[in-house]
C-alpha cells in the first residue's frame, strides 16, 4: 500500500510518498500558494500526486503543541483533513508532526545544504519524517 505524508502549513506544503511496500518515506515536492486562504490548487495538486502514486492513505501531520493542546492550527489541520477526505475519497490520519522541522532542519545541516536553501526541501523532508514516523509505528504494532 502507498501511502502519503503531508506536512501542510500556511504556505507550504510538504508532500512525501512511500515505496509501495509501505517501508520507506521519499520526499517527492513542495508545494507553495500565494495565499494561505487560497487552498484550490494545492488541492488539485494534491490529487494529482495521489493519483500519480496510486496513494492509498494520506499521513497528515498534526501541529499539536508541545503540553499535548490543540491551538488554532491543529484546528486548521482537522478542517484541511476534512477537505483531503472528501476530495481524495481516501482515508486521512492525523499524525504527531511535533519536532519534525527541526529534526528536519538537523538532517539539512549534516547534509551540507547551505541554511539559505533550507527552506526550499525543509517542508518535504518534514513530511517524509512525519510518514516515516507513522510507517514505523505500524510495523512495531
């Protein structure tokens, strides 16, 4: 089963896909919108992807604060897996995507990646940890 990751912030997004065993987390691309309102065209991207990889399941991270509440993204993300599941028709589940930028930010530094191009992979590689994070959690149950 191929599975999605999606790190969706105002902005951006971080779209990452699974090998088809369900094993492995790859970043595939980022997506950007002019307007954090402006949701259309990340959506039909979105679609786009989902039906490129044949994706199963969508991973959607989950900004939960670090004493476990739920601010006003959390509650942006619950509306944005909303959105996912009546447009894809596919199941979307909530992932813990605490820590994932900074971890991400950590594997772009010990690969060299200049700070100044960060911020065009950070939200991809997020996403990949937000799936592999998942992935991994599957297979110790």
């Amino acid at each position: 089963m191929r599975l999605m990751g999606l790190d969706f912030g105002s902005v951006t997004v971080g779209v990452a896909v699974s090998d088809s065993l369900g094993i492995t987390a790859q970043e595939v691309e980022t997506i950007t919108r002019k307007h954090p309102d402006k949701l259309r065209q990340t959506y039909a991207r979105i679609e786009a992807l989902v039906s490129e990889y044949n994706v199963e399941k969508i991973i959607l991270g989950f900004p939960v604060n670090m004493n476990n509440t739920e601010g006003f993204r959390a509650i942006e993300t619950k509306k944005v897996q909303e959105d996912l599941i009546r447009r894809t028709n596919l199941p979307v589940v909530m992932w813990d995507e605490r820590l994932t930028t900074v971890e991400a930010d950590r594997i772009l530094e010990e690969c060299n990646v200049a700070k100044k191009n960060r911020k065009k992979y950070i939200d991809q590689v997020a996403a990949a940890i937000i799936l592999q994070n998942y992935m991994d959690a599957m297979c110790s149950d």
